[in-house]
C-alpha cells in the first residue's frame, strides 16, 4: 500500500467513524504532537532548583525517610 492510498483510506475511514474512534485518533495526534514536549512542567523544575538552592544554604528543615515514616504513621 502507497502512502496515497493509505491517506485515503484513512480519510475515508474517519468519514464514518464513531465517536470512540474518532476520541482515540485524536489521543494518538495529541500524543504525537506532544513527544517533544517533557510530561512534566518546566516551572517544576524551576521550583525544585529554587528548594535544593534554599536547602544547600541551610534555609530550610528536611527530614530523613525514616521521621517522615515515622511522623505519617502516628497519626
């Protein structure tokens, strides 16, 4: 099959397909269009350089895996 007649059938295809199809070809053009862009927001980043800035300085409290386990499960 040439990539024409791949089109067309495709184009003929979407002409009558239902709503479900139609939803799924859409995820599949949205993810495609999306493959560059990271799933996480870039200001997500920003924001924990901000914290490990702030946590280097001694400008904020942290806590060892085991007191946040130990503080979550008394209460």
């Amino acid at each position: 099959m040439t990539i024409i007649e791949l089109k067309e059938r495709l184009h003929r295809f979407i002409d009558i397909a239902d709503e479900r199809t139609l939803s799924v070809i859409d995820a599949i053009i949205t993810s495609e269009n999306n493959k560059d862009q990271p799933g996480i927001p870039l200001w997500f980043y920003d924001e924990l350089d901000k914290r490990r800035e702030r946590h280097l300085k001694g400008e904020s409290t942290s806590s060892t895996w085991e007191a946040v386990k130990a503080r979550t499960l008394n209460r």
